[in-house]
C-alpha cells in the first residue's frame, strides 16, 4: 500500500471494485481512489448507484466532511431543507453536523457515478435520524448502536 507522502495516479478503470447491497434499496459499488490511512487528512472514492438504489441511509457525520462531484446519471438528494434533483457536473458539500444530513438516490434509468472526497478522521460518528441510529468508525471500531439502547456513564463499572 502507498503511504502519505506519495503521489497517487491511476485511471479509475483501474481501480479495484468492490459491490455492497445493503439489502432492499441500498446497493453501490465503491472504487477506492485514497484509501484511508493512505493520506493523513483525505479519503477520495468513486461510487456508483444502480438505478433505484442509494448508498447509504440518510445520514450526516460528527467530524467528517465531504463534497460529492456528480459525474454521471441524475438523481435526488435529501437535505435538512428538502429533496432536489442533482445531475452530471453538480458538487454538493456536506458540513460536519446535523445541517450536513444527506442522502443520495439515483432515480435515473442509468447509474449514478460520483466522486466523494472525504476529511479522514481517526474516530468519527455518523447520526442517522430516521432510524434512531449512531455509527462509530474509525481507530479499530465500525460499529452501529441503536441509540434508544444508550444506558447511564457508571452502568455496570
């Protein structure tokens, strides 16, 4: 694996695939560009959506933000102010915070390709509302809790 300090370069035909379902609406196929602990403060990816599908659940992080760039195919994007179309040549930036809250569906009959650049965190949290769920990531964990199951600081010390 390359480490921080070297130059990355390679065409993204080159990349190496991998395909996640997630089950029912969720599915992309993910080309890692700067894998993390590749660089110290970036992660950079090129995703795809099957028509139908999204990613990820709507969602927004703690630490990490992120700017898509839309390459191909259209599809709607969910935000704290609504849903609207986005299409080839469009960026999005998601802040840290729940005003950063997003998620993308390809509504389109093509796939929808985009590029995520990501600030790389050590440890990061990721909120999503409409499930009542947290996420940790990062520093040896990846883990998702149900913050409904959240207990007091001194349970069980």
């Amino acid at each position: 694996m390359e480490t921080a300090g070297q130059v990355i370069h390679m065409p993204v035909a080159g990349l190496k695939a991998r395909h996640k379902t997630g089950g029912g609406p969720y599915a992309y196929t993910r080309k890692d560009f700067v894998k993390r602990g590749q660089a110290h403060r970036c992660v950079v990816s090129v995703y795809e959506i099957p028509p139908g599908k999204s990613a990820y659940p709507y969602h927004y992080h703690c630490q990490s933000e992120e700017v898509f760039y839309i390459l191909g195919g259209s599809g709607t994007l969910r935000t704290p102010e609504g849903e609207r179309p986005v299409a080839a040549g469009e960026l999005l930036f998601f802040p840290a915070g729940a005003g950063g809250a997003h998620k993308l569906t390809n509504h389109g009959q093509e796939p929808l390709v985009y590029i995520d650049f990501d600030t790389a965190q050590a440890l990061d949290a990721a909120v999503y509302p409409d499930s009542g769920k947290i996420g940790l990531w990062g520093m040896g964990v990846n883990q998702v809790f149900r913050q409904g199951d959240a207990v007091d600081y001194y349970e069980g010390e």
